[in-house]
C-alpha cells in the first residue's frame, strides 16, 4: 500500500494541514491501495494563493508560450500512458484495455488539442472602432469526479491554462492516484510554481471550501445533479462564474428506417463501457413498437457478451463499478424496477456468479419499462438499460425530452438528413447520428438539469475567458 502525505502546491510537494487520511480502494478486490490526504480548507486556502500569486504572470505569457506548456504536457501524458492505465484500472476498476485506449487516450487527445488552440485563438479582435480582448477569467476552481478521472481534469485543467488562468483542481476521493500522477506531468512539463495546485480531500471539506474561497473566480464542476445544484448556490451567493456538467438520462432514438441491429449493438456497449458509470450513457433505448419483440432479442444476445470479470483479465469487457456505495444504489434501482413492473430479460439485482468479492453488478436488460418509472427517469450510473416501445415519431420525441436531463442521445436512421431532423427537436446537448464518432473538439455538456457550460474545443476555452472592450 502506498502512502501518500503530501499536496501539490506552488510548484512542489507539501504535507498537508490535518493528519487525516482518505483510504483509496481496488473495487476489484476490496483491498484498500493507497492512502491520500483529506486536505483542509487550510490547505485549499494555501493552494489559491499560490495560484492568486502566479495569475499575473501566467496571464501576461504569450500564447505561444502557454501552447508550448501545453504541448509539453500533452507529450508528458503520452510517456506515462501505460502506468495512467494501471492506476485508473487499480482505483476505478476499468478493464486494463479500456483504461489504454480512453482512460489514458482520450487526455492526451484532449491536452493537444488544447496546445493547438492557444496558439491559433484569437484572444484580441477589431469590431468597429473597438479592440476586443479576451481575458482570463482568473483562479479556477477545478472540482472534478470519479468516473473518468483524468479525462475531466484535463477537460478542465488544459483549457483553463490555454486562456491564462492558474488552477486549483479537487479530485474526486475515490480516484486520486491519477491526479498526484498528472500532477506529476505538470511539473515535469516546467508549468511554474503556483499555475496549476492539487488538493486532495473530500467534497464537503475540501470541495466546499474551494467553491466557496473568495479568490476562486470561477468554479468548474462535474459530478451529480444534486452536489451541482449546491456548487451552483455558492457560487451564486458570490457572483463568481460557474460551469456545471451534471447528470443524464440519455435516449438511444431508432426510427423505424434505422439498422435495428447496428443500433442495438452500439447503443449496449455505449452503455457497458466503464461499467455504465458514464453520464451521457444511452441508458434509453427507444423502438419502434412493431419491431420490439425483435429489438429485445438483440438487446438480450448483446448483453451476454458482457461478463463481469477481473479488469485484469485481457478478456474482461466489464468490470466492477467504483465503490461499495455504487454497487449499492445500482443493485438497488434494479431492485425499485422490479417493483415498479418492469421485467428483466438479462441480469437483475444479484452479485454475479463467481463475483462475491469486489464491487459487481449484473449488466441488466429491462423491458415493459413506462416512461414515468424511476429506472425511466433518474439516473442509475450502472449496467443498465431500459427498452421502451413508441408509436410514432412525436411520441419518441416525447419519451426523449421527457426527464429533467437533456446531455446526450443517439439518433438512427436509413439517411442523415432523416435523422439529423429528428435530432433536432430533442432538448439535448449532443446527439450522435448513425453512430457518429466522438469528437474532442467538439462542444460537450447538458440543457436543463444537466448542467450549464461547455467543455472540449475552442466553446470549451471560452468558458475561462472574460470579455473587454476598448473603444478607440
């Protein structure tokens, strides 16, 4: 077990302000790893200062600069892909070639593209007799989760840095290996002191303190609908800028001219992947009613090739989800489906079989789900799918919009306009068409109570920039 006593503050490794410590957990086995700091709002406090401190400069650093900075992290990340894979697969539980390919993959996508961005974005422009300058919000607040742990720090982190802000990042307690090895990358990559600080800790602690601190000028979160909403409050009651990605109750849409089958297929693995401990998972599926007898049968045969196993195992396509806590509340929305009427055609509440240790659920498939049901409604952050039946077009448009949620869904149909059409009356921040790539450069984040802001792309750097006039 490693112990781990120090935060990343001001260029270097401090022990922390309290003696207490978080135990990080494998969900595979139960054993605890690690331990890291539970930091203080002391040691929230020492890290916005140095970032207070290190604005100035950072902000006045060509872009150009700031791009190589980039660049050199981007590179960093790239060097340590193999071990970013092993911690996340250790503390999240991701099967080790998920881990390779989006856990390790995706941020050093996402870090480039941001390299990119610094260096060709127009921060000064000419509108009428104005010059136009984009700015640096200031001190970030990055407070980031669990479930793809350094895809959302760089998320934040990358952008931020790109339009000159210094960064306080708070990972999430169950995942904060992975946080003290990009800090790591920061460091190696010649960041200066104070631009970028890491505290670990827990949400009510360390997260309250830092979306609280008053200079914190903008606080960027992804997590649940509920902490958001209290994120939200507190920046509110300080008038500081706020970006909230929160839940989602995504539809996987199937017009009745889509490739059922094609359909099917990706829209189960959208939802397997990483245990469904994905926020714009497709956990919706929506079929035409005279094809769902037909679309039931497949869904069944593409969730039997999903087996919990050891995320060690190279044959392993499922692997635990991140907590005892999480295998609870999946187990119990399954359970709450059943007592609500649906039937389950694959899985339901039980451990799966061999898999008594470690944090398992059954991949689950349910059918005769009504929109209005829990499992319809509220997300379950699992290995779970509901099929529902619809008439018609306009009553599949209403299933879709009909929760609190609108981040992302999938639309299939025979031609792209078909289904570009149809995408467009759905409340929803991103649609995918005909299973449509995803793309790091393009805008990310929800309608609704799914959130406020973008991340991802030049829409994503746009969220630390502030806006002055000069009228010349």
């Amino acid at each position: 077990m490693k112990q781990h006593d120090a935060m990343y503050i001001d260029g270097s490794w401090r022990p922390a302000a309290g003696p207490d410590a978080i135990d990080v957990v494998n969900p595979a086995d139960e054993r605890v790893i690690a331990t890291v700091p539970a930091g203080t709002a002391q040691d929230v406090d020492a890290a916005v200062r140095a970032a207070r401190a290190a604005l100035p400069a950072w902000a006045r650093t060509a872009p150009a600069e700031r791009a190589a900075r980039l660049a050199a992290l981007r590179d960093q990340l790239a060097a340590h892909a193999e071990e970013v894979a092993a911690t996340v697969t250790a503390e999240l539980g991701a099967p080790l070639a998920f881990s390779k390919a989006v856990h390790a993959g995706v941020p050093v996508a996402v870090a480039g593209s941001y390299a990119e961005l610094a260096a060709s974005y127009t921060f000064e422009e000419k509108i009428g007799n104005s010059t136009v300058l984009h700015e640096p919000v200031g001190v970030v607040g990055a407070i980031t989760p669990w479930n793809y742990p350094l895809h959302q720090i760089v998320a934040k982190v990358a952008p931020a840095l790109a339009a000159g802000c210094t960064v306080v990042l708070k990972p999430a307690e169950d995942t904060p290996l992975v946080a003290q090895l990009f800090a790591e990358c920061v460091a190696a990559a010649g960041l200066p002191p104070g631009v970028f600080n890491l505290v670990t800790g827990l949400g009510p602690v360390a997260g309250q303190a830092l979306a609280g601190h008053p200079d914190v000028d903008l606080v960027s979160f992804t997590g649940s609908t509920a902490v958001g909403r209290k994120i939200g409050a507190i920046a509110g009651g300080a008038v500081k800028r706020c970006a909230l990605e929160l839940g989602g109750k995504s539809a996987n849409v199937v017009l009745p001219s889509g490739d059922l089958g094609r359909a099917v297929g990706v829209g189960i693995a959208n939802v397997m992947a990483n245990s469904g401990q994905t926020c714009s998972a497709w956990t919706r599926m929506l079929v035409p009613a005279d094809r769902y007898g037909e679309a039931l049968e497949l869904a069944a045969a593409a969730v039997a090739k999903y087996v919990p196993g050891d995320p060690l195992d190279g044959a392993s396509r499922l692997g635990p989800v991140v907590s005892a806590a999480q295998r609870d509340r999946v187990r119990g929305y399954i359970e709450r489906g059943v007592a609500e009427g649906a039937r389950v055609v694959a899985g339901g509440p039980d451990a799966p079989e061999g898999r008594e240790r470690g944090y398992y659920v059954r991949p689950t498939l349910f059918a005769d789900v009504t929109p209005g049901m829990a499992i319809a409604q509220e997300e379950i952050f699992g290995p779970v799918v509901a099929v529902l039946p619809y008439a018609d077009e306009d009553e599949a448009v209403r299933i879709a919009n009909g929760t609190v949620y609108g981040l992302a869904g999938a639309v299939w149909a025979a031609g792209t306009d078909e289904a570009v059409a149809f995408a467009r009356r759905l409340d929803t921040g991103q649609v995918d068409i005909n299973g449509g790539r995803f793309n790091p450069l393009a805008p990310f984040g929800g309608y609704k109570q799914s959130g406020f802001g973008r991340e991802l792309g030049r829409h994503g750097l746009s969220e630390y920039l502030q806006t002055k006039s000069l009228q010349l």
